[in-house]
C-alpha cells in the first residue's frame, strides 16, 4: 500500500480530530486541547497538515511531545531537545496528553509527566 500515510493515520486516530501545531513551541497538539494548552502559554496555532510532501514528525526524547519539525527551533528555546523520527507505523504509537492537550510518543509518557510534576 504505497498511498497509505502511516503518519497522518496515527496522528488522527489519536488525536481523534485535526492536529494542529503551537508555533510557540512546535509541538502538535489536538485542536480541540488548545485552551488547555494555552494555560502554559498564549499560543498561536497553525494546521498540522501531514499530507504535504516532506511533513514530518518528531519525538522529542526529553519530554515526550510530538514536534512538528519546523518548528525544532522554537521548541529549543524550552530546552536544548533530542528528536528522533516519529515512528507512526506502529499502533498506539501517540495519544493525547489530557492535561496539556499535546500529543505525546506513549513511549515516551513518563518523561513528559516528569515535566507536569
């Protein structure tokens, strides 16, 4: 199945939703946790869209969020991350952080509740 898109399939199953991403720290979060996530800071949104061609996601292995990639910079300036390739191809592979409204690598759960104390 050359035309399946493994990333945009997992992004929607978990997000249930459209995924957009917080130009202030670039992680992708679920549309519908944005004033969630607006209580750690007055973020503006923009569309994830993971149809484009070259739209990537990335892990960030310190605190578990999901990244949209162009927006690594952004996210460094919360802290010097690591990322790694999202890999979507795997069921369960992100879910949604109901606290912050992030979706989150499930593997990587405990480093990101480590970040809300």
């Amino acid at each position: 199945m050359a035309d399946t898109n493994y990333l945009r399939d997992s992004l929607k199953a978990a997000a249930e939703g459209p995924v957009d991403s917080c130009t202030l720290c670039g992680v992708l979060i679920n549309q519908y946790y944005e004033d969630a996530h607006n209580r750690f800071h007055q973020a503006d949104y923009q569309p994830f869209t993971t149809d484009s061609p070259g739209a990537a996601a990335e892990t960030c292995t310190l605190c578990g969020v999901l990244i949209n990639q162009y927006y690594e910079d952004a996210h460094n300036a919360v802290h010097q991350g690591q990322y790694e390739p999202f890999a979507a191809g795997g069921p369960g592979a992100a879910e949604t952080c109901k606290l912050c409204g992030v979706l989150i690598n499930q593997y990587d759960r405990d480093a990101h509740n480590r970040g809300h104390g």
